[in-house]
C-alpha cells in the first residue's frame, strides 16, 4: 500500500504526464498501459491515483474489467488546474 506522499505523487504525475500527452487537449487520452509503463506506477496505485482524480473532476476514465484504466483523458476542470500551474511556473 502506497504513503500518503506516494499517493500525492503518483496523482500529481498522471495529471502531468496527461497534460503533456495530450497538451491539454480534452478529446485526447493516453492508454491506462501506457501510463503504467512510462510512470513506472503499480497497477493497483494507477487504478487509485485515476479514481480519486475522477472523483476530483480532473480526469475521466474509460475502465477496463478489474479496475484496470483503459483510456485516460483530462477534463475541462483538469486542464484549468494544469494551466494555472504552468502559469504560475511562468
């Protein structure tokens, strides 16, 4: 089971590594596998980072059988944040 710090991490790059992907285009996703492998996330902490980010409104998720996220995509709500952020970055 994931810390607390790990679970935070693993939220803050998935909504990264999407907003990267998809430069914040809503109609584009990244497959669940795809995100796995690049992020090196376990699969159960992959499944719990897209279900709360779900449940934040930031992403949208298309689920496989066995909670397994097939396609992943930002919402309009997850690109508002990720554009704050990159804002504030400068």
């Amino acid at each position: 089971m994931a810390t607390l710090h790990e679970r935070q991490l693993y939220r803050e790059r998935v909504l990264t590594a999407l907003y990267e992907a998809t430069e914040g285009n809503r109609l584009l996703g990244i497959t669940g596998r795809k995100l796995r492998n690049d992020l090196r996330i376990p699969e159960e902490d992959l499944a719990a980072a897209c279900t709360y980010l779900t449940g934040e409104g930031l992403i949208s998720v298309d689920w496989e059988p066995g909670n397994t996220p097939a396609m992943v995509s930002l919402t309009h709500q997850g690109i508002l944040r990720m554009e704050a952020e990159e804002q504030e970055r400068g």
